[in-house]
C-alpha cells in the first residue's frame, strides 16, 4: 500500500474513532462540554480547515481509483472471453487478479473515507442542535414556575373585580328597586290628594283648579 493510501486508511479509522465517540451514550454535562469545544474551539478550527483539504485530494484518488477499477475490470472481462491479448501462464492470470483487488480496495477506501466523512459532519451538526433544542428546553423549564405564578395572581386579581363589579350591580340594581317604589308612592300620594281635593270642593262648593299632576 502506498504512503497516500495508508495516509487514507489512517484518516478512515480517525473517522470511525470519532464518530463512535459523538454516538457514545455520554451524560449530558460531558457531551455538552465536548461539543461546545469542537465547536468553539480555535484548534479545532484549524484542523477541521486542514481536514476539508486532505478530503479534496482523497476525493482526487477516488476518482483516480475508480478509473483503474474500471480499467482493470474491463481488462480482466476481455482476458476471459478471449476477444483481448491473452495472458499465459498463472503468474500473469496472478498479476491481473492482483491489479483487480488493488483497485478495488483503494476504490472502497477512498470511497468510504469520503462517505463517513458526509456521515460524521451531518451527525455532528444534528447532536449539536439538539444540545441546543435540550438547553432552550430546560430553560423554558425553568421559567413555567414564575408564568403560572404570574398567571395565579392575574387570575385572583380579575375574580377580585368581578366581584367587585357583582357588588356594585347589586347595589345598583337596590336603587333601582327603592327608586321605583318611592315613584309608586309619589304617583299615590299625588292621586290622594287629588281625590281629596275634589271631594273637598264638592262638599264646600267651591272650584278649584288646583290639581296635582
């Protein structure tokens, strides 16, 4: 295996390191803290910088690899339907099948470098939000008591005004009644006296135009 091949496979296993440790069932203080540094912190950055050039030329050997796979697969179909150059003897049949596995080993290593390198950065950003969604949450958490305290007092305050304004129509609704009655009264006192004053003037003879409406 050439040095860049082993540089890959080395970057491969770092990959595989370190997505077992974001999906490790870490508490929650521990996770938090290792994601703020990842995160956050400046040396990480760096490296993370230094990462998106080494996949650039990983991706360079991908393609190069997958060509020479398919190069060599071609070569290897023709080989046994005699239409290429035949190769003779078990050394050559050794060598083509040797070429074959090569190519498609850096094939598979490239190509799963590049895609546990998507699976790690997308899993990486789906736990951060979510630390994120666990924090925003125990804070709404912690803020409920004091809402539903606020809404307590609200509520005795509104039911202390209702009352307040139930009293009020009651004591509104007593003048209305007191008013009423002192209006029937005066509309019979005043057709008392008018009765009186009539019989009055009948019994004296005399006319009087006096008359309490």
């Amino acid at each position: 295996m050439t040095i860049y091949y082993s540089l890959t496979f080395l970057l491969l296993a770092a990959e595989m390191i370190t997505f077992c440790i974001l999906v490790a069932p870490l508490p929650y203080a521990v996770r938090k803290r290792l994601f703020k540094f990842l995160s956050e912190s400046f040396i990480i950055a760096k490296i993370a910088y230094g990462l998106k050039i080494s996949f650039i030329f990983v991706a360079i050997l991908f393609a190069d690899a997958l060509q020479r796979m398919l190069r060599v697969t071609a070569e290897s179909d023709l080989a046994r339907s005699g239409k290429g150059p035949v190769a003779t003897g078990t050394s050559a049949e050794t060598n083509l099948a040797a070429r074959k596995f090569y190519s498609q080993r850096n094939t598979y290593l490239t190509g799963f470098c590049l895609f546990l390198s998507l699976v790690l950065t997308r899993t990486f950003y789906i736990m951060l939000n979510l630390i994120h969604t666990q924090e925003e949450y125990a804070k709404l958490k912690k803020a409920q008591p004091n809402t539903s305290t606020d809404s307590a007092k609200e509520i005795a305050a509104l039911q202390k005004q209702l009352k307040e304004y139930q009293q009020k129509d009651k004591e509104w609704a007593k003048k209305a009644q007191d008013f009423d009655i002192l209006k029937k009264q005066a509309s019979q006192n005043s057709e008392e006296y008018n009765r009186l004053a009539t019989e009055y003037n009948k019994a004296t003879g005399s006319v009087s135009n006096k008359r309490v409406d």
